[in-house]
C-alpha cells in the first residue's frame, strides 16, 4: 500500500501501514469482519485512512463469501 505521507488531519504525523486482524467494517450496507486489514493510521492523531486496493480486496472478500453461502443453502 502506498503509505508514509503526511497526515491530512493533523499535519504533524505520518500515516503508517498497520494491519488489523479481524477488523470490523460494512460492505454493501452490512457488518462485515476482515480477517487481516490494511489501513492506514496516523502515528500522531490515530487518524485512519483507506486504500482503494484494499477497499476493492474488501469487497471482493465479501462478495466471495456472500456467494459461498448461496451455493450451500
């Protein structure tokens, strides 16, 4: 991802790659949880920040799951 700029929110802090496990989110409008999520959070103001790619990984995720669920019903 491309990380390590400077914080829109604060302007004092860099924004790092940190990666959440079981990171609770919405896709579609419904709760869904990523095992292993890359955001981006500011080292100063705890800001975070997505990235499209991984935003569309998300989502490809969830899509994924969703039409497994309707194969075995």
């Amino acid at each position: 991802m491309k990380y390590g700029y400077e914080c829109q929110e604060c302007s004092g802090g860099t924004v790092k790659d940190v990666t959440k496990k079981n990171y609770e989110t919405v896709v579609s409008g419904q709760k869904f949880i990523v095992p292993a999520a890359r955001i981006g959070v500011c080292d100063t103001c705890s800001a975070v920040n997505y990235h499209g790619d991984e935003l569309r990984r998300w989502r490809n995720l969830f899509e994924s799951r969703r039409n497994k669920r309707k194969i075995e019903a």
